[in-house]
C-alpha cells in the first residue's frame, strides 16, 4: 500500500511539473484555460475579411470581429490583437478591445460590446512591406480563453490590383462570343501593380490547377485549348503579390466562356495547297502549321523575344524592331523559274520593317516590307542599288466623337522571282481599294544571287536592311519595339510557266 501511495505522488508531481512548466511559457500575467466554445475571430479589411483577401495597404480601414456573438459569454472580457513579424517579434502596439479596464495593452479601446463594430486596429507607421502574422486573443482578464493568428502581407503603399481576365482569341471568327472547338484561347490576367512586386498567378480549370508562377515569367497570359465538347466552361485566377503564398488569399477573378463545334474561324488558306511550304498561324507557338516538326518552327534572332499580344478580343503574335523570329531557309533552284508568293495577314501596331528577305549567304541582297504613316514601301536592295514601290493605304476612318475605327485585319502578299540575275516583286494588297495598286508595276533589281533564302519577320536591328538611300532612313527609334501583330503568315511558290501552259493547253483545244 505505502509503494502504491509513493508512485502516486510521484505521478502527481511530475504532471504539477508539466503543468508549471507550460503555463510558465506564457506572457507574464498572462494564463491561457482551455473554452468550452470556439471563438471565431476574424478581420474586416474595408468590408472584406481577411479569409477571402490577405492583403492590407497602410490606407486600409482594418477592424477586428468576432464571427458569432459574444455578448451571452461572461467569460469574455476583452479582445487582444498585436502584430508579429517573420522573426516572430511583437511589432507595434498592443491592441486590447476592452468591457472593462485592461492595464496589459499598450493602447485599449473601452467598448460597450465586442458584438458592435469595434475600433480600426492601427497598423504601425513605416511598417515595411512584407509578410505578417496577426495575433488575436481571447480574454477574460488576464487569463488568455483562446489564441488565435491569421497570416496577411502587408503591401504598404504599393498598388496590387486584379480587374479581371481579358479573353483573346486568335485570327478572325463568326463571333468573339463563341468559341471554336480546338482553338487555342489566350487569357490575360488585367493587373497592375508597382515595380516592386513580381506577381504570383495560378491558373484553374474549374477545380483542376492547370498552370501557375510568377509574371515576371510569363504566368500572366494562359493558352487554353477549348476542347472537343461544346458547353459553358469556367476559368479562374487567383493572385498574390510574392510567390511566398502560404497561408495567403489572394484576389480572384473567374470568366465563363462558350465553346460551340458550329463556330468557326477562317483562314487565309489551307494545308492540302500542294506548292505550300511554310504556314503560321500564330495560335500560341511558333509551329509551322504544314509540318509541326521543330526544324520547321520559327526561331528568335534578335536580343528582345517576340510577345504574344491581346488587341480587341484578338491576340498575335508581335515583331518589330529588336524582336525579330527568322523562318527556315529556303533553297533556290539551280534552273527554271519560280515566282514566289507570301500571303499575309496582321494588324499594324507602328511605323517600321514588317518583315524582310534575305538572300544568299552574305546577306547583301535583300527585299523588306515597311509600313511609313499611311504608306506601305517595298524595298529591293543590294550594295549597289536600292529600288522602291510605294502604296498609299486608306486614310482611317474615324467615328463622330472623332475617335479612330479600329483596323481590321490587313491582307496582303508579295510575288517575288529570281531569274537571270534579276530579282523582281510586287506587293498585293487585298481586301482595300487603293487607287495606285492597279498601276502598280514590279520592281526590278539587277543582282546575282546565291542560293538560298531567309524570311525574318520584324527587324534584327542589322545595318545591311536599312540604308541611307532607302525611303525608310527615318525609322522609329528602338523604343517603339512592336510593328506588326501577326496573325497568320504563308509562303507558296507558282509552278513554272512551263507546267502551267502544259495543264491550259488540252482545255483550250477541247474548248
């Protein structure tokens, strides 16, 4: 009996211990007891808690809440909130939202009731920016009923806003309200926010996470792919402003969108032209749209890499100055003569080269679109000679309030040959009147060629493209990046004059 009564004792010191033990790691005065009840405590942040959106400016209106009344709870006496850094240090003020008097806090707001709205907590002057953890306690005097923390990041005055997701689609459909099936749909998230943030994005299918990482890389524009079955389908994002997000919630914004198989988009031409070499239709990658193999993609070749851009309910893809992608080369054949064609369709964004073709390997000879104010020019150069075809395009219309009509899409090509030292083109502008298009005759340059040629869609900034002599000598300066969003680009070659008169003569002597 008397071993029995000792290994009790013992038993009851070593709790008393453990007891001491916790309650001796507290805040001086301070005793956390276990509540019959949860207290759900919470905080509004300009009307929004902090569960729904965790991030807080200096000029935000911040009050502290209690989710289910507590008024009935005797217990309850007071509500402490303070702040705590990523260290773990009590920075600022002690906050007690006090029933009765309370001596522990720093600052205390007398209240009548902790149900009624109570005081904005005040966030410390020239806190930094960055991530914090709000502390929340329960008391009923100097005894803790219940501890709580909620996470937030404290943006301080930077802007960090989420106004929506814009929906581009590419090229030209029956309507941009309806979705055909297959086409890949680019979404963009509308943010702005300061240079000091780099933005984290995740991307949801519904319920399904499909994509997500920082703006800085990209993340901010999504290609969905819309699928085989029609139907409404449900996008969504949700930002942060670091990429630290844990315990965070950031804004969101959802958009529905209609995908019809009776929808339809048009293109220029198709894949089944037997003479068709190279076909782009700029819908998320640089694939070629004949032959999807990864020699026949284009390629960057200038310091700035082209974009992917949203105009109107449309997207491309932009070049210009400085962001420049090259097709591959094209070999010329030993004899015969070819004519060869390019057919094109884009949107102009500035002043500048369009595109260019390179020919040989030293790269002297070359031929380059360029759009100059309301004037397209087309130039053929070697180091000897520079000729020029200029077409005046329409004037822009504009609507009563004198505002500019958006532009649809230009459709043009240019015929170009090689033949007896001689190189010829013309440009072909489709879809306008133009009152000298119908006069316009080919240019003509005297030159060997080597070969082989190069397409370069915008301008890699080389000297060789653009000369003095050239009626482009005055371009843009390089902060004037993009010129043309392109939408779809081809290049086809005729079969020779021979084949052709081959194939007209049995229809002219059966006819």
């Amino acid at each position: 009996m008397l071993g029995m009564c000792v290994q009790k004792v013992i038993k009851t010191a070593i709790v008393l211990i453990f007891t001491g033990a916790f309650f001796g790691g507290c805040e001086a005065m301070d005793t956390l007891l276990p509540s019959a009840g949860h207290y759900r405590v919470n905080l509004q942040v300009n009307n929004v808690s902090l569960d729904e959106c965790s991030f807080i400016r200096y000029s935000d209106k911040i009050h502290p809440f209690f989710e289910e009344p507590v008024s009935d709870d005797k217990d309850v006496t007071a509500l402490m909130v303070f702040l705590k850094n990523s260290a773990g240090e009590v920075t600022g003020r002690k906050v007690s939202y006090s029933i009765n008097s309370d001596n522990s806090a720093d600052m205390v707001f007398p209240v009548d009731s902790l149900d009624n709205d109570m005081p904005s907590f005040p966030i410390p002057a020239n806190l930094p920016m960055g991530k914090y953890t709000l502390v929340f306690q329960v008391m009923s005097g100097k005894d803790i009923l219940q501890r709580t923390e909620k996470t937030f990041y404290y943006l301080s005055g930077n802007n960090f806003s989420f106004s929506g997701i814009n929906i581009h689609i590419p090229g030209v459909v029956e309507s941009p309200l309806i979705i055909p099936k297959d086409t890949n749909v680019m979404l963009e998230a509308a943010l702005d926010f300061n240079n000091r943030l780099n933005p984290y994005i995740i991307w949801y299918d519904g319920k399904n996470k499909i994509s997500e990482g920082k703006i800085s890389d990209g993340a901010g524009i999504l290609f969905w792919q819309a699928p085989e079955q029609s139907g409404f389908f449900s996008l969504r994002a949700e930002v942060f402003p670091i990429e630290n997000i844990k315990d965070l919630s950031g804004y969101q914004n959802e958009v529905s969108v209609l995908v019809s198989s009776k929808a339809k988009d048009f293109d220029l031409i198709s894949e089944d032209i037997p003479q068709l070499i190279h076909w782009y239709t700029f819908e998320g990658n640089f694939n070629n749209s004949k032959a999807a193999s990864e020699e026949r993609a284009l390629k960057s070749v200038s310091k700035n890499i082209p974009a992917w851009k949203g105009v109107n309910g449309t997207y491309g893809l932009v070049t210009g100055q400085e962001a420049a992608l090259s097709l591959p080369n094209i070999l010329i054949p030993s004899s015969g003569s070819r004519i060869w064609q390019t057919l094109f369709r884009l949107k102009f964004l500035d002043d500048g080269v369009i595109f260019s073709v390179f020919f040989g390997r030293s790269n002297d000879v070359h031929m380059s679109l360029l759009k100059e104010g309301q004037s397209l020019v087309l130039v053929l150069q070697s180091p000897l000679e520079t000729v020029s075809q200029v077409l005046n395009l329409p004037v822009i219309n504009v609507d009563e309030s004198g505002l500019e009509i958006e532009e649809p899409f230009f459709t043009a090509g240019i015929n170009f040959s090689i033949m007896q030292n001689q190189i010829s083109a013309q440009i072909n502008i489709m879809g306008v009147t133009i009152e000298n298009e119908l006069n316009a005759k080919p240019i003509l340059l005297k030159t060997p060629v080597e070969d082989k040629f190069q397409i370069i869609l915008g301008f890699t900034g080389g000297s060789k493209e653009i000369t003095e002599e050239s009626p482009a000598e005055n371009l843009p300066e390089l902060d004037k990046t993009f010129t043309a969003l392109w939408d779809e680009f081809a290049l086809y070659y005729m079969p020779p004059i021979e084949t052709i008169i081959a194939k007209l003569r049995p229809m002219v002597n059966e006819y």
